[in-house]
C-alpha cells in the first residue's frame, strides 16, 4: 500500500471485470475510490469490502451512467464526501448478441450509444467540471476505456459497439486538448481480448478461448493486465501524456 491519499478516484461500472480490478489497483495506490455499479448491489459491495480488507478505502454507488440525472446524482454524492475527485475511469460499458447490422433494432443501436458514449461523455462533462483549474480544481487525469474494436470494427459481431468505441477514441483526442491547460490529462486504453462477463453478454462465453489462436502473445488478457495500463496512465508517472490510446491487445 503506498502512502493514503486524500482524493477521490472515480471508477464506473467498477462492480466486475475490469472496472473492478482497475478499482482495487487504485485503492492499492492510495486512492479513496469511489466503485459505481449499475445493477449488482452485492457484488459492488464485494469491492469495497475487498478494498477495505486491503488497507484501503472505498464506497459504492448505484447510477445508471447512460442517464443524465443518475451521473448529476452520482458526482453530487462525490461531492458530498469532502475530499476533491482527480481521477475518472470511464470503465462502463455494454454490448448486445452478435448479429450483423440488418438484424440490429434502433432500439438496440440507441442502447450501446446511450451507455458507451454518451454515458462517458456526461461523466467527463462532470469530472472536468470539479477537476479544472478554472472551475477551482486542481487538476486530475482521465482514462476512457476503448476497445480494439474500435480498429476492427467487429464485423458480423457488434458494430454497433465497434462504432461506440471509435466514439471513445475521436472524444478523447479531442477533450485532452480543450482541458490540457486547465490541467486535466485525457487518455484512452484499448483492451483487446479479455476473460470477463462482457463476452457472456454477447452471446459467447468462450469467446477469447476461441480466439486465442489469433492473439500474437498467446494468451487472453486479464483485467488485471488492463488495469495496470489505466493506472499507469493515471498516475504521475504519465504526467507528460495526454491524447493518448494504448492498445492492451497482447499484439492484435
Ligand atoms: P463487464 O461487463 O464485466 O463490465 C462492464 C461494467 O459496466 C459492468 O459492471 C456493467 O454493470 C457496467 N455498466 C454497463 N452499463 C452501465 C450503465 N449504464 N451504468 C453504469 N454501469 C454500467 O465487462 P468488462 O470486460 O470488464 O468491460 C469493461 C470495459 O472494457 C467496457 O467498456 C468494455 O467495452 C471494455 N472492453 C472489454 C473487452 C473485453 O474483452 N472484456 C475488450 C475491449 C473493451
């Protein structure tokens, strides 16, 4: 455990996979961090009692991210702790049962956005809000969670989701250069094949087994591989790097 500090880190989605692993690694670095989930009470719960068991210190709270009054209530509860927010994992995201794109709904193409995209972006509107030197901030640094789907562009699996993703990339050019000055360092990391739930929601657990074969070092990635790379770009030892996407891809 390195030495506490009195700031807030901000995970969403933190309840599982790789929110939650990223969630731990920041506790570990002194972190108060704050574990959103979405639907699963006990598991976010799990986190923070595995946290606090660890040393550190951590709190959970629910907010559906892609609705703009539950991330208003989720900063506000941040607020309400005293100590200033300076990191932002904007971990949460969802993807559908593959298909090809002339069997996708309207429905389902709205959902995707509406939580990958323009659930990131409200909460980086709120994170630079609290984080900026303009604002009375002191600063902080972000990291949105891409996908190497966002090169690929996941045929006849989820472009709808590849497209959310190139959303992610093209945003967090773009914000790294409006906040720069006012101290906010913006970047991204692309996970490529990771062993978590996500791919059980798209209809094929199996799926980084299956696609092993293609990964040139050979195995699925960790959420705890992923973790270390968000970390690493929040941290001070990245003070130079803004705009910038990491692929945690094992080589594709
Ligand atoms: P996961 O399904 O375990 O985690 C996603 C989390 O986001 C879940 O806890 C879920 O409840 C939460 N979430 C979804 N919608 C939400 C909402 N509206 N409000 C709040 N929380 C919400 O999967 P994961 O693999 O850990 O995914 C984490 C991130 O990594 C996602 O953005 C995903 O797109 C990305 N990613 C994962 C992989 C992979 O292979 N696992 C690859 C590329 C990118």
């Amino acid at each position: 455990m390195n030495k506490k500090l009195a700031e807030i880190a901000l995970v969403t989605g933190a309840s599982r996979g790789i929110g939650a692993a990223t969630a731990k690694q920041l506790a570990e670095q002194g972190f108060v961090v704050c574990v959103n989930f979405h639907k699963k009470k006990d598991t976010a719960e799990q986190v923070v009692a595995d946290i606090e068991a660890q040393g550190g210190r951590a709190f959970a709270v629910q907010a559906d991210i892609s609705k703009e009054d539950d991330v208003l209530a989720l900063f506000g509860s941040i607020d309400k702790r005293g100590l200033p927010l300076t990191r932002l994992v904007n971990n949460a995201g969802i993807l559908f049962t593959q298909s090809k794109l002339v069997d996708m709904s309207a429905d389902r193409i709205n959902k995707v956005l509406m939580a990958n995209v323009t659930g990131s972006l409200l909460c980086a509107r709120e994170a630079v809000k609290r984080m900026s030197f303009s604002c009375g901030g002191k600063g902080g640094a972000m990291v949105n969670v891409s996908s190497g789907a966002s090169r690929t562009g996941s045929p006849n699996e989820y472009i709808d989701y590849a497209a959310s993703k190139g959303a992610i990339d093209s945003f967090t050019i773009g914000l790294s250069k409006e906040v720069a000055s006012e101290g906010i360092r913006v970047n991204g990391v692309r996970p490529g094949l990771i062993y978590t739930d996500i791919h059980a929601d798209g209809g094929e657990p199996d799926r980084v087994a299956r696609l092993t074969p293609r990964i040139p070092l050979q195995r699925g990635g960790t959420p705890e591989d992923v973790a270390a790379a968000i970390c690493f770009l929040l941290s001070d030892e990245a003070s130079y790097i803004t705009g910038s996407i990491i692929d945690a891809t094992g080589g594709i």
